[in-house]
C-alpha cells in the first residue's frame, strides 16, 4: 500500500501545470514596511505599514484617519517619492496638508464624482395658463350676480328695512355660505434636462450618487496601481456611509491587492466600517479622540488605535500564553498639537 507522501506527490506532479504547489501551502510573506511618522504606531507594528498590500484604516470621524494618513505620506514625500489622494467626497484640505509635512508637488489629489462637466445647455418650458381661462366671463343677464357673483342667500334683500333698524344684521347669526376669495392661480415652470440652442450652458452639476462615487474612486484606483510609480496610495471613502461601501465586492479588493503587490506600494483604505475583509494585509481600528485643553484652551487630541487583524505576524510562535498580553501589546496612543500649543 502506498504511503500518504507518496500518493501527495503524485497528485501534485499531475496538477502542477494547472496549480502549482496544490497541496502545499504557500510560504508566509513578510513585507516590507514604510514608517508613518508616528513612533508608538512603528514600534507597534515594528516598522510600519506594509509595503505592496492593503492597509485598512477603520474609524468615526474626527478620530485621526486622516491624520495618520497624511503622516505617512510627509515622510515619503520628504524622501523624494510620488504618492497620491483619491479622495471621493472632495474633503482633503491642501492647507492641512501641506501644514502637516506634505510636500503637495509630490502628490496628486484626484477627486472622484464631484464634478460632471455637462457643455449641453439646458432647456426650460414654461407651463402657461391661456389667457381665455383667467379673464371673467360675460355678463348674463339671465342670472343673478351677472353669471359670477355672490351666492343669492348671502343677500340681505332688503332685511334691514324689515327689521326697522332695530336690531342687528349680524345678530341673527352668520350668513348661509359666505363668500370666499379664491387666490389667484400661480404661473409654474417646469425644467427639463434636453438642450436647447437659445439658453447659455450651465456650469457643471453637482453629483451625489455615492455609488456612481466609489465606483470611479476604485476605478481610478486600479488604474493608477497599473501605472506604477506610486509609492503610496490613499482611497479616502470615510464620508460614504457604510451601507454604500459595503455593497464593493470581494473581487474588487482582491483585484487591488494583487495590483498594489505587483506595484509595490503601500494602498491605505481609510473608511468608517471595514470593507477590504481578508483581502486588507493590516487592519487598523480607532476610536473616537479626545480633545485636550491646557487652561481652558484647546490645545490638541488624544488619538487611540488598536491593530485589529494582521495577516502575517513578523515572529510566528506556536507558544500559546496562560495570560492575557497586555492592552499595550495590541494598542498605541499618540497626541496631535495645535500650532498655538507650543506659544502656552
């Protein structure tokens, strides 16, 4: 009878024109890191984030996704590298930017479904009432009022002369059906989107599909993944509520993980809820900051992050340990300082 080692060996030489290494597990990859610029985050992940993956950077706003990002592409801006901002809801501030340490020649900034440039004019109709239906119909002599006045009851017809002046009109009651003024009916104007040579073209349109959005966010994404020459890449979908980012199917993340390991550079995700799912090498997860006063006076935040699942640890050990490790072993806390902090 033949051994199992014989048999695996046998079944590998006959798949490995169509899968190579069928029942052998791929070697575990240990990637290279590009530092963020933050100490207590590099020596947590002892080093940095990934070089040739996918960095999922998970949080609420204001909680320092965008900080920790630009953090990382000062210092590999400094060192002479390209990086890029696809930024889908047009919220990256170039001032903000540049204050924390970017060098803005070295960084394309690509704003996804702002803007749709439309050269077509637009074409307005006007929905007008005929001149026949608001002007008063003709005199009849045969009704009472002219054809179009009062009601009969709302005519006194001679009541006060009864009553000898007496009494009150208005004491007896309120009249049987009085007269209401009818408002006049109001010109409406209806738009239509078909061009028209006669009215100027409009600037362009505002887009709020947050579908249409992501979708030109990942396309442009793959897109430059596929030039090359980027040492880091940004895809800032945090403003898209979850409900929308959620809908992106595995195939896609899987698509761009395999297009940033061929490429070499570094795709951080910044998002609210996590996306990527096993296609993310490294995810990150913060939580909401903490502002920090020095006599009554802001002076920063307080930034807590927690790695929340890495693909492959850098030392593996089969040793399981009998304690719990330490917060501080998964964690890291860093502040961010205002530029009048240092004056205080």
């Amino acid at each position: 009878m033949r051994s199992a080692a014989t048999i695996r060996v046998q079944i590998e030489s006959a798949l490995a024109n169509r899968f190579p290494s069928a029942l052998t597990p791929a070697p575990k990859i240990i990637r290279p890191t590009a530092p963020t610029g933050i100490a207590a985050i590099d020596h947590l992940l002892e080093g940095g984030l990934p070089v040739g993956a996918i960095t999922e950077i998970v949080g609420p706003e204001s909680s320092g996704r965008t900080s920790l990002a630009l953090s990382l592409l000062a210092g590999m801006t400094r060192a002479g590298k390209v990086t890029a901002w696809i930024d889908v809801s047009n919220s990256l501030h170039p001032e903000t930017a540049a204050e924390a340490g970017v060098d803005l020649t070295r960084l394309i900034w690509v704003r996804c479904g702002g803007f749709r440039n439309t050269h077509e004019p637009q074409r307005r109709y006007s929905f007008k009432l005929a001149e026949k239906y608001l002007a008063p119909s003709a005199v009849k002599n045969a009704l009472r009022g002219g054809g179009f006045g009062a009601h009969p009851r709302t005519e006194t017809k001679g009541m006060p002369d009864a009553l000898n002046g007496s009494h009150d009109i208005h004491a007896l009651g309120p009249r049987c059906a009085e007269p209401q003024t009818k408002p006049r009916p109001v010109q409406q104007v209806f738009q239509s989107s078909q061009p028209s040579r006669r009215t100027k073209a409009k600037p362009s349109v505002l887009i709020r599909d947050p579908r249409a959005q992501i979708r030109q966010a990942l396309y442009v994404t793959d897109q430059l993944l596929r030039v090359g020459g980027f040492s880091a890449l940004v895809l800032d979908i945090g403003s898209i509520a979850p409900e929308h980012a959620s809908q992106v199917v595995m195939e896609v993340w899987f698509r761009l993980r395999a297009a940033a390991e061929q490429a070499q550079a570094c795709l951080i995700l910044l998002t609210q809820h996590c996306c990527a799912k096993s296609s993310a090498e490294l995810l990150l997860r913060l939580r909401p900051a903490r502002a920090r006063t020095d006599r009554a006076l802001f002076t920063g935040m307080e930034h807590h992050l927690e790695v929340e699942r890495i693909r492959f640890a850098r030392n593996p050990t089969n040793l399981i340990p009998l304690k719990k490790p330490p917060e501080s072993a998964h964690s890291a806390h860093w502040q961010s300082r205002t530029t009048w902090a240092d004056a205080l």
